[in-house]
C-alpha cells in the first residue's frame, strides 16, 4: 500500500502530507453580460455583486494525471469551489473586466489538473477570460485561458469545460484529459442539431450562401456553393428556416438586426461592439445629408462642382435648428438620430474627416501618375500584371464569346514608349496591364441593363527608368449589339491634357477606376479575405482543439472574422444590399465574384506565389524570397514580402516544435480531419483541384498555415485600411457609371464627369461604409501581439513569437525609411500619402496603417 502511495506521489509530483486536504488559492476574471465601455462597469458590477457570490458559479477541477477507473478512467472531478465573498475593493483592469478570487478544495490523490468544469446556475452569462492557480504545490502556477461565454447550465447537455494552456498532439494528450478533448469537439460540430441555433449554442457548421435573396419579397439571388455554375466557400450556418416562397432559400432576420447566429464566443467584444455601433449610427446620420441638401439644391441627389464633394468634408451644412429637426420628425423613424445631430455645434451638420488624398492637393488625383501609382500602392495592389503578349489576348471562350483579343495597336502606344519598339519594351518587361476584361465581359449586358453603364477595360502601362508607371492605353469595349457571340467593339483612348480628348481621357480613367473599385470590394477584398477565411475558421473550431499546437497558432487570425460576415450577409452583400446599390454590378455583384472563385488556387495565395503569376517578379535566388521584383519601387511587394517573411519564419519554427517529421503530420488525426474537411466540404467546389497541398509533410503543414495567416492579417490590411483614404474622396475611386453626356462635355467637363460618376446619395453611402470598414477598433490586437500573453505555457513557442515580434518591429522601422526616400516615388506619390497598408501596428481609428491580426472588420 505505501508503495502505491509513494508511486501515486510521483506521478502527481505535488504530494507533501500523505491524506491531507488542502486548499488551493486562485483568482478568476470575468465580466458580466451587457458591459460597453460606455457604462460605469464598476456601479454595476458593485450593485450586482452578490448575484454572482454564494453558490451559483461552481468550478470544479479536473486531474491530467488521475482517471476514474469506475467512469473509463476519464480524469476524475474535484469538489466545486465557488467565487469568494471577500473581494470587495475591485482592482483596476481592462473595462468590464473584474477579478475574483477562488478557493479549491484539493487532495493529493487528485493529481494535477488539466482541465476546469465551469457551471453557471445564474440567469445571465458571464465572460470567462481566464482562471490561475498561483502556486500548485509542485508545480507552479497553472494558468487557463479561457475567453468564452458562460450560459446557465440549462442552455447546455454538457459539462463547459476549460483546459490549461498546455500544448498537446492527440496522441500525447494525457489520458485522464482525452475524453473530455474528444467530446468538446463532438459539441463544438454539433453535428446532430438541426434546429434554428441560438445565441448559447456553441455550434460551428457549414452552409451555402442561401440568404443573400428573400424570394418572398421579390428579391431573388442565386444559391452560391454546391454547384459548378455558382461555387462559392461555405459560411456558418444559422439554422433559421426556409423562406415560404422557396423551401431552398434561407429566410432573413429583419433589415437592422444585428442578432444573426454566429458562436457567441465569435461575437465582437463589448469594446468593439461600442465601437461599431458607434460609427454605425454616426453613418447612418450622415445618409440624410442628401435628403436635407434635396430641400436647399435645384439638382437634388447630384454633384454640380468637385466644391460640392469637397463640403462633404470641410464645410457640412448650416442646420436651420427647427425646420431640421420637423424634417427629421417626417422623414426618419429612427429618433435617436436627433440625439445624434444634437451634439454637434449647432451650426453644421456632422461632416465626414478629410481623406488623406486630397489633404495635401486637391487635384492631384487627376495626375496620370497617381492614377498609375494607385495601383502599386493604393487600396487595390493586387491586380496588375506584366503584359505577356501584344496585343492582350483573352481567356474567353471565342465559341460563346468571339473575339476578344484586344484591339490596342502598336500605332496607338509607339509614340509613349521612350524610344523602344513594343517587341523591345515587352522583352524589357516595361510593358504592363491593369486587366478588367475577361472578369466583366460575361456580364456586360446584364449590367447595363440597368441604371449603371460600364465598359470592360484593359489599361496598358510603361515601366518608367525611375519605377513609375505611365499609362499608355485605356481600351474600353463592349458586346457586340447584334449578339455577344460576335466578340467585342472597343474604343481606344491614349493619354491627352487638352479639348475634348483630354476630358474623354478623364472619362476614360474614370471607368477604369470604376471597375477596380467593384473588383476590388467584391473580389480582392470581400471574395479573396472575408469569403475564404470563414471556413478555415469553422473547420479550426470543429476539429483542432483547443489543446492542439495548430489551433493556439490560428485561432487568434480567426477574432471577429464570422461576426463581421454575418454582418455582412445581413446588410452589406445582401440581394437590395448596400453594395447593389453603390457598386457597379448591382445585383450582379455577388453572383460576379462567384464567377471569379471559381478560378480562385489557395497556394496562390501564397505573396511570392502571387507575384510570380502576375509577372511582376521573377525566380531569383540571391534575392528575397528567392525573388527579384521587376517594379522595384512596388511598395505593396516590397513591404509585403518582408511580412510574408516574417510570418513564414515564425510559423516554421512554431511547427518545427511540435513535427519534427513528416510521420507527426500524418499521425496527427485532428490534424488530418481538419485538412480533410477544409478541402472536402469549406471549399468544397475546389475539392478535385490539385493544387491543394495533401498534408502529408512538415512543408505542406507550413505552407498552408502561412497562407492563412498571411490572407486573415496583411493581405486584409493591404486592401481594407486604405479604403477612406483614396475611396472616400469619390471622384478618385468612383463606384459606380453612368452614360456620359456628350454634349455637354466642351461647355460644361466638370458636371459633365460628375454626372458620369456616383451620385450624392449613393457617395454619402459609400464613405460611410468606407469609414467604418477603414476603422481600427480601441481593442485591436494585431500581428505580432496576443490577447494574453500566456496563450501558451511553452517557452520555445513563446521565445519563437517574441522574435516574431521583434522582426514586425524591424520592418517598420524599414518603411518609415523607405517612406521618407524621395528617391521612391512611388511611396508617396503626387498626393503625399505615404505607404503604410502594412505597417504592422496602429493606433485606434482610421489612420491607414495597421495590421490585425485577423480580418475584424
């Protein structure tokens, strides 16, 4: 018997009075339901105090190292300890965030803990942020972190249960922990629940874009995913029932409710909720700013002078006090507007911020080479590629299509090129394209059967000795009138200053800036960031868990992002959503970005991958990345390539801890389901592709988490927080175009290209939508940071992050350099903006830097 007891003794390695009880001092932080940083969180914790002491919170330790052998040896469960009565005074934290104090009662025969059972028999949740145990005889401090919603015991059919931060595969998950490991992830797929999930419910599942329509009014939109004519990656699914019109589209909550299903644990924080919530209402005042110009301007809904747009900014509109606020009593059903307006000075009304563009000279803009400089360092960095042939041929299929090689003639660029023949500026690699072609030439008709009017662009650039860009054609074309199947008619402009060629140039880099502006929400940013994270998201939850290596390295990239989704599903991308109505394709946009995911590679994602495609770069290996960048002032790439870098190192070494051999990666069973399921079923109209990697090796491992990490935090930053800065001023980025009016573009060219362009209403939409998406919330954490900095116990994973991080501080320091080398003009540009879309960190607000660490917003 003392034999048992001494070996019992060692395993737990904790042992001091054979038999003795003992008592174990932790503290718990929490915070109640409902708290934004707007409320005295201290009164009211205060005044509720008691509804959280007393026995109705109860945590229950659970041992690593000790099975029940009468429950199939599943670690055995300790006595409930409850939240102590005796603190009072509440130390200063975070907002909302309160401390407590614990006691457990604990016997040596229990062993060492990996693991807390948390019930709650109180009415409300609480936010459970962490529980510590200072001092385990033994053992140290035991740390868990937990960041989760707890609901009354009711709302489950399971124990909640917490494990410590420690960090193991499945196959060394200590035995007495792995049942309780393997029936978490059977709760988190939920596979099984097949009713309208709630907001307790903790289920993580996959669906298809079946709620953009609502077919019972009228509004009807494809199925996007789970078909070869629409493929699309898989969103959460909500449950919510069909419509009545048609059994396969999901039916919609009402236009402002903000109550979508996603895990509650996915939801925005209290600070963040503030935050959004805050710039929603500011937005939503500001779209009655047309509605009140409409009274006082004889062209309502129109600009008549860019002076018009600049008011926006710099003058708002004197507020007569009592008229307003009848025509706001008539016209607004939503009354806390007139809180809104009524703090403000009482003379203006609430006027957007200044965008960067136009801060330091309001017409540089219209330069030819800013136009050129934006799309290496503007908001849309990605599109723009090496021109491969002259003239640009096309992927369209010439049976459905016809001819859609361009029409672009030597003649018409010869006279730009510096002296070089076209063959010799294409052998140079000076040739370069901006290619809006292919992508909208299959819904050229149907688009401008509506009120918008576009062209298909092609946009043909030289590479210039000192690394700008100048442009040198814009072709603009569309189907052929007598059937589509007979090819395009374009219509080739060139660079001109003066007359009626000047404005028609203007006109044309209007398009152009039209087409990018849609490819770049639908498709660069909301397709190629928002879209197709989410299932790598959903995937994590169901099949790593918590304990495992690969979910402590991704489920920080993954905060907020099915949260700011779902929003978007609700009022954002929706059918009669905010995007139909100010960007191009109108109620095309979505079924058009379908059209391009079906081209869509995940390794291409991967930035020296991507670069490589584009042409802007070539294999070269005495070069970063192996690469040499034929554009060397391309501050996108260059910046780029050193946070792909750094990404890459940092996740190479985190790996290499946990696989030392491609044998760990084929073994791991999570690992591999999660794979499985990705591919399978998150993207599964990919599913036969090639490309995927098979997740066979420590490479296949790295590569794909690298790609990840890089899509949720730097590719998101580079096409998202730049969007007030050069969108907002809208004749720059327009959204939308319409017919232009010939006659009068001699006696009237600046109403003439205002007229072409985004209306009022729909400009005073869009920079609302520009600032909130362009906003960094007060809780941000980006790339190189965590929300605790005891994610993790191990301290090889922790000295690898803390040379991550000092890598990201490296790279910023090099893009203030590059930023202040006037020698880099492409860094700044005629507007005076510096490049700083991946500058790691940021303040709060809109500031046009800052990486998250995830796509929050």
């Amino acid at each position: 018997m003392m034999m048992m007891k001494e070996a019992l003794s060692s395993i737990c390695g904790c042992i001091t009075d054979a038999g003795k009880d003992a008592e174990l001092k932790a503290k718990v932080i929490l915070m109640k339901k409902n708290v934004l940083d707007l409320n005295d969180f201290r009164a009211t914790i205060l005044d509720g105090l008691q509804d959280f002491l007393g026995q109705v919170v109860s945590f229950q330790l659970v041992s690593s190292t000790v099975g029940d052998w009468n429950n199939e040896n599943r670690g055995i469960v300790g006595e409930p300890a409850y939240l102590d009565h005796s603190i009072l005074t509440l130390p200063t934290l975070i907002a909302g965030e309160t401390e407590f104090g614990l006691t457990f009662k604990y016997h040596e025969t229990e062993g060492i803990p990996g693991a807390v059972v948390v019930k709650n028999h109180h009415l409300d949740e609480f936010f459970l942020k962490s529980i510590t145990i200072e001092n385990f005889p033994g053992k140290g401090r035991i740390h868990f972190v937990c960041n989760s919603w707890v609901y009354n015991v009711n709302k489950y059919t399971y124990d909640r249960i917490f494990f410590s931060n420690d960090v193991y595969l499945p196959k060394n998950t200590p035995g007495p922990l792995r049942p309780y490991r393997e029936e978490e992830l059977v709760h988190l797929r939920g596979n099984d629940v097949n009713r309208e999930l709630q907001e307790w419910d903790r289920v993580y599942n996959y669906a298809y874009y079946n709620d953009l329509g609502n077919p019972d009014e009228g509004i009807i939109r494809p199925i996007l995913g789970g078909s070869t004519e629409h493929p699309y990656p898989r969103r959460g699914r909500t449950g919510r029932p069909p419509t009545r019109t048609d059994p396969k589209t999901e039916s919609r909550l009402s236009l402002l409710g903000l109550d979508i299903y996603v895990p509650r644990d996915e939801r925005f924080g209290h600070l963040k909720m503030a935050d959004f919530l805050g710039y929603s209402l500011k937005s939503l005042a500001l779209s009655f700013v047309p509605k009140l110009r409409s009274k006082f301007d004889h062209t309502p809904a129109e600009f008549d002078t860019f002076d018009d747009v600049m008011r926006l900014f710099e003058g708002g509109l004197p507020i007569p006090q009592v008229p307003l606020l009848e025509f706001l009593h008539e016209n607004d059903p939503f009354t806390f507007i007139k809180a809104i307006f009524s703090t403000t000075d009482g003379q203006q009304f609430m006027k957007f911020p200044l965008p960067d563009i136009v801060k330091d000279d309001r017409y540089a803009w219209r330069t030819d080479e800013e136009f050129a400089r934006e799309m290496l360092a503007g908001v849309n960095p990605v599109i723009i590629q090496r021109l491969q042939e002259f003239p640009p041929t096309s992927t369209l299929d010439p049976s459905k299509y016809g001819n859609q090689i361009s029409s672009i003639a030597a003649a018409d660029i010869l006279k730009n090129l510096e002296g070089q023949s076209v063959e010799e500026a294409l052998s140079n690699n000076r040739l370069y394209i901006l290619d809006h072609h292919d992508g909208l030439m299959p819904y050229m008709n149907r688009i401008n059967s509506t009120t918008n009017k576009i062209y298909a662009t092609r946009t043909l650039l030289l590479l210039k000795d000192d690394s700008t860009l100048k442009p040198l054609a814009i072709e603009l074309s569309l189907p052929n009138p007598d059937g589509e199947h007979l090819g395009a008619v374009s219509k080739v402009l060139t660079p001109s200053e003066q007359g009626v060629e000047g404005i028609m140039w203007q006109l044309a880099k209007a398009y152009v800036a039209v087409n990018d502006y849609g490819i770049h929400q639908l498709v660069s940013h909301w397709l190629r960031t928002h879209a197709v994270t989410e299932p790598f998201v959903i995937a994590t939850n169901r099949r790593l868990s918590a304990l495992h290596p690969i979910n402590k390295l991704l489920v920080p990239h993954f905060r907020d992002t099915m949260n700011i989704n779902a929003y978007a599903r609700q009022g954002l991308i929706n059918g009669g959503g905010i995007l139909e109505s100010i960007v191009f394709p109108n109620k095309y946009a979505m079924e058009m970005s379908s059209f391009i995911y079906k081209s869509w590679n995940f390794t291409e994602q991967a930035l020296p991958v991507d670069l490589l495609k584009r042409g802007v770069a070539v294999e070269d290996p005495t070069g970063p990345q192996n690469l040499r960048l034929l554009i060397p002032d391309y501050p996108y790439a260059v910046d780029g390539i050193e946070i792909w870098s750094a990404i890459e190192t940092w996740v190479a070494d985190y790996i290499s801890i946990y696989y030392p051999n491609d044998s760990a990666v084929q073994s791991d069973v999570e690992l591999q389901s999660w794979w499985t399921e990705i591919v399978q079923v998150g993207h599964g109209d990919h599913k036969d592709e090639p490309w995927w990697p098979r997740m066979q090796t420590v490479g296949d491992l790295k590569k794909s988490c690298t790609i990840i990490i890089w899509v949720a935090s730097a590719l998101h930053a580079a096409v998202n927080f730049g969007q007030y800065a050069y969108t907002a001023y809208v004749p720059n980025r327009p959204t939308i175009s319409r017919t232009a009016d010939y006659d009068n573009l001699l006696a009237k060219p600046e109403k003439a290209f205002l007229d072409t362009i985004t209306n009022e209403l729909d400009s005073i939409v869009g920079i609302s939508l520009m600032e909130i998406l362009s906003m960094h919330a007060s809780d941000e954490i980006y790339l190189g940071q965590r929300a605790s900095p005891e994610w993790t116990k191990d301290e090889k994973a922790l000295g690898a992050f803390r040379r991550f991080a000092e890598k990201l501080r490296g790279v910023e320091r090099r893009i203030d350099e590059r930023n202040k080398d006037r020698g880099l003009k492409n860094r700044t540009g005629p507007v005076n903006v510096p490049y700083t879309l991946l500058f790691p960190t940021s303040t709060e607000g809109v500031t046009g830097r800052g990486i998250p660490n995830s796509v929050s917003i």
